[in-house]
C-alpha cells in the first residue's frame, strides 16, 4: 500500500496518458514486448505442426494431385517459413505502434470514417471467389476467439485506451485483438505461394496454437498495466449498448443470456462445425448491419423469453399433429405451398405468443431471431433438395416446427455432427434418398418415416432424448431392410456375373471355332457338330476348367483335326493319315457330348453319321443318297436346347462390337469415379423415376449393375452408356454428403451473397 502523502501512480478511467510521454511510451513498449515475445513463440510453435500436418493429408490424399498439392505446399513453407514469421511479426509491432497516430488521421477533416468497421464483414464483399472460403474461414477464427476472450480483451481494451491517450479501443481496431492479430497473419501469408487448400491448412493451425493461447497473452499484459497502475480496480463488465451506468433491460438481459448459451457450445471432436456456425452468426450479424446481438430485433419492446417461444411451439406442433394439419402428408401437396407455410412460421410464431400473453410481440431477440432464421433456412434447403423425392420431402418438412424447439432448447443442434437431432435428420433424409413408389409398394419405408415424424409431432416436449430413441428405431429397420436387400442384391449380382461369364465364353469359344474354320467350306455335317455340340462343350470346359486348362487345349486340338479331316483324301499317304485321325476323333468326340448332356443313343446316331461321311472321304462306294443324308445337319440328333454358339464369322462380329472412342467428358469421369453405394436417379420410360443404388461393377465387361432399395435389378450400364444417360438428363447422381451439412453450406452461400431481403 502507499501513503496518503506519496504522490499516486493508478490512472483512473477518466484520465488520459500520452503515447509520446516517457511514461506512455514506456507502457507502450511493455505491450509491444509482450506481444512480440509471446507471439514469436506461438507461430514458432505453429509452424513446428505444419509440417506433420500437411504430410497426414498427403498421405490420405484423394488422388496424386492432391498428393503433390500438399508436398509442394511442405517444401514452400520451408522455404518461406522464416519470411513469414518476420512479416507477421513486423506487422505487429508497426501496429502497436502506429494505432494512435491511425486512429486520429481517421477521425480528422479527409482522414475517411471515424468508425472501424470490423474486420472480417469487410473481408465478405467483393472478394474474388478463390478468396471467398479463406475470408469465411478468417471471419470465423476471429469471431469463435472474440466472443471466448471476451473479459480479458475487455480489459485490454480499456487500458490501451488509457496509454492511448483516451482514444477509443474495441475488439475491431485493438493492434493485439485476435482481428488485427489474424489480418496480420492473413498478410503475412502473401510471402507464401501456395494452394489455397494449404493455406487454410495453416490458418486452422494458426487458430488451434496461436489465437487459442492468447488469454495468457492478455493476462500477462493486464497483470503488466495494473502493476503500474493502469485502471487497478476496472470491473470486467462489457458494456454491449447504453451508458456504463444504465441497467440491463429484461429484452436485453434474457438476449444475453442466449448468447452466452449459444457462445458457451463446447468445441470437442466436432471443432470444423463449431466454426461454421460462428461464420453464420457472423453474417447474419452482417446482414443485420452489425447490430450487436443482445438487442431486440424490432424495438425497445419486451421480447418473448424462452419458456414463452417454447410455450408457443408446443401449441403449433400439437396443431400440425392434428388430422387437419396445414402440412397433410399425401395428395395436392406442392412443395411449394407447403414452402409458403415454412416461410411463415415466424409470423405464426409471434401471433401465438401474442395469444398467450395478450399482446403480441413485434420481435424477438436477435439470437432467438437467427435461430428461427436457420431452422426456416433448414427446412427451405430440404423442400428446395432434389436428393429427396418430393413425397419424402412434404413429409420431413413436417418437423419444422421439433426442429426450432430443439434448437431453442439447445443450441448445440448446429455446432455438433453428433447431435441426436441433427443425427436423426440426417438419417431420415439417408433412407429417403433412395424411395420411390415403385422400390416401396408395400408402403414400409413411407409408412416408418410418417411414424417418427408423427412420434415427434405428438411426443416431443423438452426432453431431447425422443431423438436418440427415434433413430435407434430407424436404424433398427434399416438393418431388417438392409439385410433383406442384401439377398436380393446378392442373386441379382451372382446372376449377372454368371451370365457374363457365359457370354464370355461363348464368345470366346465362337472365336477360336471359326478362327481356325476360316476359309474353309465345311460340310453342314461337320460345321454342326463343331458350332453347336463341340461349341457348348468347349464353353462348359471353359467354365469348370478355365482357358488355360489341359482340357480346353485338348478340345482346341480336336477342333483343328476335325476340320483337317475334312479335307479330301487323294493320295494313300493321305487316306493312311486320315484313318489314323479318326479313332482319336471319335473318342474325344464321344467324351465331349457326354459332358454336354448327349443321350447314348444320340451319340451313336451321330457317329453313324460321320462314318459314313469318312467312309465316302476314304473313297469307299457308298450310296449317293446315304452320304447325303449324313451331310445333311438338319438330320442331326443334337438336342434342342443345345443351340449353336454362332453361326458364321459375321454373327461373331456383331457379338464382339465394341463402341467408338468416347470423348473425354466431364459426366464420363465422373461415371469412372462411381463406387459401388452411390445412388442414382433415372427417368425410365413413361416419366417413371426410379432411384437406384450402384451395387457392383463387373470387372469383365465394366458394366455398372444397379439395384432399387429392395435389392432388385433397375438396369446395367456399360460407363459410356450411362454418361449419355447423364448428358440427356435421363439420369442423376444423388449427393452422398449428409443433408445438415450440405445445407449448413448451401446457407452460407447464401448469406455471403449481396442481401435482397429476409430469408
């Protein structure tokens, strides 16, 4: 303590230091030399994990390209790591120690605005679109740190405004808050040419090891200023809005308290959509013009406290579960009347809490009001998405209503994947994207998707559990479903691929037969036996054995001495070389048909036959009309369900066509990077949509075999075949990415967009 006669060192808020002093110049350095210190430190540490970092992502990379994208990204930082931290840290200090002399240029005649705009609103106009996602990303990073420093910047503020001579200090314009702190960073990564992926790799880094340690920054500086008696007794109060004197409105202080709910989200395992929901709050407070989000959107009037906005819900969502509900589920339903009723549910809303307090309300608190914003913003996304049939989309945008009261009720529904909310939306939408009426005639999946939006109509109040159990019953069905299909998808798949092996070889017997036949002008006798008995025999060996077997060489052989004993024996050595031939013909002619399921009788009917067309080739006196008859291949004793192979080189051709060279397009490659569980729409003949899974593709023929949701065969399509299908609209690729996240994302495109009204 000091005595009452020693002259007092604390500065009190109402006075004012001089930066130029020695006294403020000294203060001034203080901060700059914590600030510099400590930074130095943390992107030093920062840019220790860039390494490792890049190097994970490198390795669970996509494709090649992605690969090298993050090796080069590796070797640059390397290389311009240094230049960077120097860059960042210049411009640190250059900012603690010009903000004085900027501030009082921008409040002069021709010195442009007195008020700071904040950085980051600034950053989402204009902006080229490579820029848009690192400005997105920047804006989050600066409002998630602002809003969980908010005491220690508070302090800061305050006593930088006293070294400052009286100059005013806020979150926006503090040379050592977390905005001026990342737009320095931002610069400073123009020394680094690199792709933008890399860069927001490192900005997340930067976030998780330097703008998350900047409390003991703070506190260090605090502890600093109070030592020397700069604001010693200051109250870590934020005044928002009013004279520091005033006292909070009722409207005000229940705002505030959803901000703190909504600010006090946990980030856990689940830190990416924590960030994008600052981002949202970020632009919808861009929207509002910056208006600070403890206020009442509207007026000074009082606005609906949580219990009331619950209380009002709970009214509407027993109305919607009634037989008469303004959202009937099948029949003369358009989305888009059933859009209108989404769009007015805010209005519903306040009418309804006016009912029960007898004064209806003109506004509510603005966090309220976001909430409602995103939950109608949700719902539109879902009538508005074509990854769900237009049924299913009637149906689920029944849950508005649950929705917005389990947002209300906990304000983690959008920061968390794992919210049970948010899990069983997204599984409802999951099972969705693959009915059609044709897939679902006996009405299971619809009538299951009605009971649980039902469940929660009628059930939910405020317990939140409801979800965990509703999805707990989904997924039970789901897995009685699934194993049901899988046995269907099993067949279909094993009897595709059977019949593509007997394709293949069927057409790999046809080739080499009338490959060795060529020219040869075969008697009908013997073209028979070979294009239809040996033929199916040669495709069983190739089905049991397999091409490179010691039997379906043999069968090869017999094959090239059949036709050679075709040729006319003139000569005695000729005829000497053909009855040496014929005993091995006959046996493994006899093997053969045995194997293709030939009758003893008609087997030796048909050697009969070709004895006696032998006997003519040996030059023995045979009648003309036996050796006709034995010619003759309408007249052999081949059963009728062993059909010929083919029947001439022309017919083998027409089999073996192969399409033109497709041209390189986008929908081809695209079809080329289908897996196997992606879903598809086609439009079949007749305006019939049908959703189908991709089940397999064959790696014989590369077909594409899809299947509906009951494991049943849709189609097959060769790649170039289903690209066309693509090309003329016939057929679509559903989104596989959870609906939540793909509307969290469709929400902040267009939020970024210029505004042109409400949502």
């Amino acid at each position: 303590m000091t005595n009452a006669s020693e002259p007092s060192n604390i500065v009190s808020l109402s006075q004012r230091l001089d930066p130029s002093s020695e006294r403020g110049g000294a203060l001034l350095n203080t901060v700059r030399d914590i600030a510099s210190r400590r930074l130095q430190l943390l992107a030093n540490g920062m840019f220790e994990h860039v390494d490792d970092a890049l190097f994970d992502l490198a390795e669970k990379a996509e494709n090649n390209a992605a690969q090298m994208h993050y090796f080069d990204g590796m070797r640059e930082v390397r290389k311009r790591r240094p230049a960077v931290e120097r860059a960042f840290l210049a411009a640190v200090t250059r900012g603690i120690a010009d903000f004085a002399s900027q501030q009082r240029a921008s409040t002069t005649p021709g010195g442009g605005s007195g008020v700071p705009l904040p950085i980051g609103s600034v950053e989402l106009t204009l902006v080229a679109d490579n820029e848009l996602e690192e400005s997105l990303a920047i804006t989050s990073m600066i409002g998630k740190n602002e809003t969980r420093l908010t005491r220690d910047l508070y302090a800061v503020n305050q006593r930088l405004s006293v070294i400052y001579g009286g100059i005013r200090v806020e979150d926006a314009n503090n040379p050592v808050a977390p905005a001026s702190l990342t737009q320095a960073f931002r610069q400073s990564m123009r020394e680094l040419s690199a792709e933008m992926r890399v860069k927001l790799i490192i900005f997340k880094l930067f976030d998780r090891y330097v703008l998350a340690a900047l409390d003991e920054l703070y506190q260090e500086i605090n502890t600093e200023l109070v030592s020397a008696g700069v604001l010693p007794q200051l109250r870590h109060e934020v005044q928002r809005s009013g004279s520091a004197s005033a006292a909070p409105s009722p409207s005000a202080a229940a705002a505030a308290q959803g901000a703190a709910q909504i600010g006090d989200v946990p980030m856990g395992d689940d830190g990416a959509s924590s960030e994008l929901l600052q981002t949202l709050r970020t632009l919808f407070s861009a929207r509002r013009g910056g208006m600070p989000e403890n206020l009442p959107v509207g007026g000074p009037l009082q606005v609906p406290t949580v219990n009331e906005l619950i209380g009002a819900l709970s009214v509407l969502q027993s109305q919607a579960a009634t037989v008469g509900s303004p959202l009937p589920l099948r029949g003369g339903v358009s989305t888009a009347a059933v859009m209108q009723e989404v769009a007015h549910l805010k209005e519903q809303l306040l009418t309804q809490i006016g009912s029960l307090r007898g004064e209806r309300p003109g506004q509510v608190a603005t966090m309220d009001e976001d909430t409602i914003d995103l939950v109608g913003m949700l719902f539109e996304f879902i009538l508005e998405d074509r990854n769900l049939p237009a049924e299913m989309q009637v149906l689920l945008a029944r849950l508005q209503i649950p929705y917005l009261k389990a947002a209300i009720l906990d304000r983690r529904l959008f920061a968390h994947r794992q919210h049970p909310a948010r899990r069983l939306l997204d599984s409802l939408a999951d099972v969705a994207k693959g009915w059609s009426p044709e897939s679902d005639r006996d009405h299971r999946l619809h009538d299951k998707v009605k009971v649980i939006v039902d469940a929660l109509l009628q059930e939910f109040d405020d317990d939140l559990t409801i979800f965990d159990r509703l999805n707990l019953d989904l997924q039970d069905f789901q897995d009685q479903s699934r194993r049901r299909s899988e046995l269907a998808e099993q067949r279909v798949a094993e009897s595709t691929r059977g019949r593509e092996k007997l394709e293949q070889a069927r057409r790999r017997a046809a080739k080499e037969i009338l490959t060795r036949i060529g020219d040869h002008a075969l008697p009908p006798l013997i073209h028979g036996i070979l294009s239809r008995a040996w033929a199916n025999y040669m495709v069983l060996t190739i089905l049991r054995q397999g091409e490179e077997s010691s039997e379906f060489r043999d069968s090869l052989r017999f094959v090239n001495d059949f036709i050679a004993s075709t040729r006319t024996a003139r000569s005695i050595e000729e005829r000497r070389t053909l009855r040496q031939m014929l005993p091995g013909i006959e046996r493994s002619l006899r093997r053969g048909l045995a194997n293709v399921a030939f009758q003893e009788s008609d087997i030796e009917r048909l050697l009969a036959q070709l004895h006696t067309y032998y006997r003519h080739q040996l030059g023995e006196s045979i009648p003309v009309a036996e050796v006709q008859a034995a010619e003759e291949s309408a007249a052999l004793p081949i059963p009728d369900n062993i059909q010929p192979i083919t029947e001439t080189e022309a017919a083998l051709h027409v089999d073996e066509v192969v399409p033109e060279a497709e041209e390189d397009t986008p929908e081809l490659r695209m079809v080329h990077e289908l897996k196997p569980g992606i879903w598809l729409e086609f439009a079949t003949e007749g305006d019939t949509i049908e959703r189908a899974k991709l089940s397999w593709v064959s790696p014989m023929s590369g077909r594409y075999l899809f299947v509906n949701r009951r494991g049943l065969k849709v189609g097959d399509y060769a790649p170039y075949e289903l690209a066309r299908e693509i090309i003329a609209g016939r057929a679509r690729v559903l989104e596989s990415t959870a609906l939540f996240d793909r509307a969290l994302d469709a929400i902040v495109g267009r939020l970024s967009q210029p505004a042109t009204g409400a949502p």
